[in-house]
C-alpha cells in the first residue's frame, strides 16, 4: 500500500480515536469540534480537506462534490 495512503488512513484513525474519547457512544458531536479536528467543515455534507489530502495520489489536480442532505430530497 501507498505510504501516502497509510498515513491519511493513520490521521483518520486519529481523529476518530479523538472522537470516541471525547463522546465515547458517538452521538450528539457538536460540529465545532469536528470542525477542529478538520473532520466537518461548514454544511458541505462530503468534506474535502485539501490541506491533508490533495497529494496522497500524486494528482497536481482534485476534485470534491458538495451534498446537502435534508432529509426531505
């Protein structure tokens, strides 16, 4: 496996871990603090972080989609 992948795969790790430890069932996390820890940014619904992620595959280029889900749609 790619050295680039196994490392995003350890900072997801991380900030999951960072998660059960401060809401241990996992429910109920307030957006400020996945907001923190780059999980959630704003009401995007699909995150990109292009700080950490954009050069995991070597690509000079990237692109995300957005989804808003309401639950009405």
């Amino acid at each position: 496996m790619n050295a680039n992948v196994i490392e995003e795969l350890e900072r997801r790790r991380h900030m999951f871990n960072q998660i059960i430890q401060a809401y241990p069932t996992g429910r109920n996390v307030p957006p400020g603090f996945l907001r923190g820890l780059r999980v959630y940014s704003g009401q995007q619904g699909i995150y990109f972080d292009k700080a950490n992620t954009s050069g995991i595959l070597g690509a000079k280029e990237s692109i995300t989609v957005s989804v808003l889900h309401t639950g009405h749609h």
